[in-house]
C-alpha cells in the first residue's frame, strides 16, 4: 500500500503550509512507537492517570431481555475524562512535548475530545485552546465548562453548520496560523497523513485489553464487535487488535432522523468518495463537491465524513456498516440505563441500538462485544430538552 | 508540452523589467453578471492575471472575508461548473489570463480529466488548489502538461529545501509564495523574512514567483514587488467588492497597480 493511503482512502491533502509539520509529526510518531522510554511512559499514564484497563464487562440483564447472543460492553466510559478520547489525546500530548511545542489545539463535537485534549494539556503542561461549534455548545454545555474550568479557551465557531466540521475548519487555519509553536491533537482517526494511522495506534489499547478480557472470562475470541463510528476512532480501537481473526464486526453510523429524510450523517449509506480536511475519503457530498449538512441526536457523530481506513475496510468486506437512528439511539439509552444502571453515551447508544436488533438472532452461545466509547452524563440536559422536560 | 499563457505574461514584464498585479475576486459575488464586469473593470485598471475564486462549502485555507464571500456565492447557486461557464463568456470579451483557485473536492467530484479538458475549452489559463500539494497532484500535473493549462502550486514560510524542490519543478506558469504562516487576509508581516525566503527559492529556480496572502493596501503590495515578480491581492478587493462601490474599486485598483513596480 502507497504510505499514508488504505487502499484508494487516505494520503495528505492539506495547504503547503503544513507539510513540514506532518512529516515531522510523522517521524515523531515512528519513533515514539519503538521508543521504550515514551512506550513506558505512556503505559504508566494509562494505568495510573487513565484508569486502564477498563473493565470488560457482561452486561447479564441486558442480555437476558434480548434473549439471544451475551452481550459484553469494553467500559470505555471509565476511563478518566467519561470516554476514550483519552487514550489518543494524551499520547498526543506526550508527542507534542516531545516535539517542543507550547501549545495545543483541537475541534471538538460531543465536547469528549475537548475535555480530553484539555486533560492532556493540563497534565503535561501545555497551553490549550479548543474550538467548537456554537450548535455543539448548546447541546454540550456541561463539557464546555468543564474545558473552561480545565483552564481552556473554549473558541467558539459560528460559520457554517456550527457544528463538528466547521470546528475542523477553524482547528486547521489556527494550524496553519501558528504551526511553529502549536500541535493540533487531532480527536480521531481522520484528516491528512499520519492522523488516521496515528490516532489509531494510540485507541488499540482498547481492542488489545478486550483480546486479553474476554479469553480470560469466556475462553475465547468474541463472535462480533458492535461500535458506533463518527470519525471512527473507537471503533478503529476497537477493530484494530481483531482484524486478522474470524470475528465479524460491525460499524454503525448515525441515521439521524432516517436515511430518507436526508437528515443523517450516514456517509456509507447516502455519501461518496471525495477529499475532505486532508483526505480522501466518503463523504456527504452534493454532485458540485460541497459538503452536505448532517443531522444526528449526537453531537459526535454529526459529522459528514469519515476515517479513510473505513471506507477500506468496507470495500474489503472486513467490516459491515450499518446505521442506528435518532429514536433508536435514544431508546437503547434509556433501555441500558434502566437495565444495568449504566447511562452511556448518545453516539455509544448507536451501536448499543444494532446489539438490540442483533443479539436476539443470535443463539445464546455467542458473543457480542460493544464497544461503550463513553458515559452520558454530558447527554442528560440533551436528552431532558427532547423529551420536554425543563431541569 | 506547450508554454502557458501565464509564462509568457511574466516573460513579457520581466522584459520590460514590470511586476504582475495579480488580483482575486470570488466567481458569483454578489453575481455572475457582476463578476462579469469586475473582470472587465480589473483589465481595464492594469491587472495582468485574473485568479477567479471558486466557492467551496470548506475553504480552509480561507479568512473570514473570503470565507463569507464564498458563503454569497454558494447561495447564488454558483459551482466549479458555473465557474467555467463564466469563463468561456468572458471569452468573447476579453483575453486576460484567468486563473481558478479552488479547493480540490470539486475538482475530484469533477473527474480531473473532465475538468482539465472543459476549463481549457472554455479559455482558462491556470488552476491553484491549495489543498492539493504537489505530493498528491502527480495525475492532475499530468493532464495539465498536455494541455496549455498552468498548474500553479504554493510554497510558504515553512517550506524546507526538499519541500522548494517538489513545488518548484511541479509548478507551471509562477510559483505562489504565501507571504505567512495563516489564511487568506491576514496581517501581513513586513520583516524582511518573504525576501529571504524568496531568495532561497531564486536559488533553485528561474521561474517567476508571485507573494500573495495578506497584501491589502497600495503600500504593501510596493513592498512585495519589490522582491518578488508580481503581487496577489484577494481579501482587500473581496472586501471592496462588498462594499459595492464601482468608484471606490477603480480608484483602489489604480492605487494597488500604480503601486506595483
């Protein structure tokens, strides 16, 4: 494969301006992986400031009302900060201080990626400021303050659609601006070379301690791997560690308010192959090139494009994309909550929804393994608004 | 492989020892018919090349005034292929270089081939992407070789050695020296550093380079050609555009070209 491509999907498409800056993020990045000293590091932070392993858990009452295939949830929403946008933000955050820059930036959607990069900023000693669109931030406003009282500059990014990809947009010219003294912590596996790959290494803890968990609990691998996919990076983490081994995995993208309507951010069932905010890569896409609005009850998944190994590992037939609604994602948060006092969050709602519809196909001897990229606190306010009620 | 048409206009100043002026508008801001005539208006004033801006819903090499004037056109219904056809009109009225900037998903939603062939139909002279760096552009350079299209490509202050060779031998017609690390339309930094890197890149190369990024007034644009081979403005001008006065927009481009030399 051609460097920095899966497949046809990836490469560099970015202003001349910062080519330099990703070449050297790149060698930074090749070196840190066989660093032992940053390797050591980095473990010790994940076991001691992050909390890993997070707990592979059967989620037995859950499963038992499907009747069908045991459910086991990768508790991603106990890691420090609610979610997994840890795991990369502070392996970042350690690349950037290798790197020698005072300052880091990056988008934010659901506010997960904020807080964590906000995290990581805090712990290593670096100034961080954090853009995000003023939509988001209505519907976020627990995480805005929390990125506020982690001492960030919340900037918000009132031009397009306000939301997510917008907040890219202004995260790439801030770069462009001041890309001798700043990394932008890119929050997941998308956007030019190395980021997809990058952003990947830094999530596969998560598919690596779930390999481990569940030969210990069951003896072997699960039969599925089920994860909501935005820019795809818990699901990437997720994937990664299993992608040689015969287990099915499942991807699922936000239906919005159902394919039909237009209103989604389903890119594989209404996008097509483009280049967007430095890749190639599927994308919701009018026949003039320009970006498509989305629509999705989760700020994290309400984003038009996706992480080009996505897109390869489709066309590959490795891994099967479906997508999960609005009401679908909404009803499997409450079904959870009530059912084993666990309130995840709206975008890991998505792939909670496709275990509903799966598992009761499925004989009881199988096992599914969801991946809870984070916890819903963040979404209760949210979730109050759509069901009418004023907190 | 033939020489472009934007060669030789830097051929024939270089020979009467002028600089470029080289000014920006948005296709379709406020309209097509309006572009028309700025078009005419900035012969007429002493521009050498036109850059025609096409409206991208993402332009993330963009500031704000260019971004909003992006957002007008979009509205009035303007696309890539719009663009060309605006171009193929001009045709019939004038012969000034005209250069597309655009942003390279609607090239590619395009078909690259389709788009070389119908811009060089229609009577376009160059093409700038600034999102697509020379490393990624090995087909579009290809297709732009056979025809008399000049495929124009950006350097900047961060650029390495490495970096000034690739751009360099990928780029036909001028190289685009972006005057800072930024956006379209911000401050420009008069230091003496765009000297130096333009000098670096005189060390490689013979062919013409044009600074643009950030030149707004008739002061700075003098500055710039001084060490440099021709002047871009785009922000200043979208700005006068929206201000919509046709009096104060002639004046402002008498300034700027008076001022380039």
């Amino acid at each position: 494969m051609t460097k920095g491509y899966f497949g046809q999907y990836g490469g560099r498409f970015v202003p001349e301006t910062l080519m330099p800056a990703l070449m050297e993020l790149e060698d930074a990045y090749l070196k840190s992986k066989k660093d032992k000293d940053f390797q050591k590091e980095l473990a010790h932070l994940q076991r001691t400031y992050i909390g890993r392993p997070t707990a592979l858990y059967y989620a037995k009452r859950f499963s038992e009302l499907l009747r069908g295939a045991k459910v086991y949830l990768k508790r991603e929403d106990l890691a420090h900060t609610g979610a997994h946008k840890i795991n990369n933000a502070l392996g970042q955050a350690l690349l950037a201080k290798r790197l020698g820059k005072k300052r880091v930036i990056a988008e934010t959607g659901a506010g997960q990626h904020g807080v964590a990069t906000a995290t990581g900023a805090a712990l290593v000693g670096l100034d961080c400021d954090v853009y995000m669109g003023t939509e988001d931030m209505k519907r976020q406003s627990l995480n805005v303050f929390r990125m506020r009282l982690l001492g960030v500059r919340v900037i918000e990014v009132s031009v397009g659609s306000k939301t997510l990809k917008d907040a890219i947009n202004e995260s790439l010219r801030d770069w462009t601006t001041n890309v001798r003294t700043t990394h932008y912590v890119l929050g997941t596996v998308f956007g030019p070379h190395p980021f997809p790959s990058m952003v990947r290494d830094f999530q596969s803890v998560i598919g690596k301690e779930a390999r481990k968990q569940i030969l210990g609990a069951e003896g072997r691998l699960p039969d599925y791997l089920i994860a909501c996919v935005g820019g795809g990076s818990n699901a990437m983490g997720l994937f990664h560690e299993f992608l040689d081994d015969a287990v099915e995995m499942i991807g699922v993208e936000a239906g919005g308010k159902g394919i039909e309507t237009g209103e989604h951010a389903a890119r594989f069932a209404g996008g097509s192959i483009g280049v967007f905010q430095g890749c190639k890569t599927y994308l919701l896409q009018d026949d003039d090139g320009n970006v498509l609005g989305t629509h999705s009850v989760s700020a994290g998944l309400d984003y038009a494009s996706i992480g080009p190994q996505h897109p390869y590992l489709k066309d590959t037939g490795r891994v099967k994309y479906t997508y999960a609604t609005d009401d679908e994602a909404l009803a499997a948060f409450e079904l959870l909550s009530r059912k084993e006092g666990i309130i995840p969050a709206l975008e890991s709602a998505h792939a909670l929804a496709e275990a509903i519809k799966l598992a009761p196909k499925l004989s009881g001897d199988k096992i599914i393994i969801v991946n809870l990229s984070g916890r819903g606190d963040k979404d209760v306010q949210h979730v109050a608004g759509i069901k009418g009620i004023e907190l | 492989m033939k020489e472009s048409k934007i060669t030789k206009v830097f051929e024939s100043l270089r020979s009467q020892n002028k600089k470029a002026f080289i000014p920006y508008i948005m296709a379709g801001d406020p309209s097509i018919e309006k572009t028309k005539e700025l078009v005419i208006t900035l012969e007429e004033c002493g521009a050498d090349i036109v850059e025609l801006g096409v409206p991208f819903t993402d332009p993330l090499a963009d500031g704000p005034t260019i971004q909003r004037a992006s957002e007008r056109a979009l509205k009035n219904g303007v696309t890539l292929k719009s663009v060309i056809s605006l171009v193929r009109d001009l045709r019939t009225r004038t012969k000034i270089p005209l250069v597309l900037m655009t942003y390279y998903n609607p090239v590619f939603k395009y078909g690259e081939e389709r788009f070389v062939n119908d811009a060089k139909d229609a009577g376009v002279d160059g093409v700038i992407i600034p999102d697509l760096p020379p490393d990624e552009a090995s087909s579009f350079i290809r297709l732009t070789k056979k025809s008399d299209i000049a495929s124009i490509f950006l350097l900047a202050p961060t650029s390495t050695e490495d970096r000034i060779k690739i751009v360099v031998k990928a780029s036909r017609g001028f190289i685009y020296y972006v005057s800072m690390t930024g956006i379209t339309g911000s401050q420009l930094l008069l230091d003496g550093s765009i000297e130096k890197s333009i000098n670096n890149i005189r060390r490689i190369t013979d062919k013409s380079i044009a600074v643009g990024f950030g030149v707004s007034t008739p002061e700075e644009a003098e500055a710039v050609s001084r060490i440099s081979d021709g002047v871009i403005v785009g922000s200043a001008i979208v700005k006068k555009v929206q201000e919509n006065s046709d009096e104060g927009i002639r004046d402002f481009l008498l300034k700027l070209r008076e001022a380039i030399k």
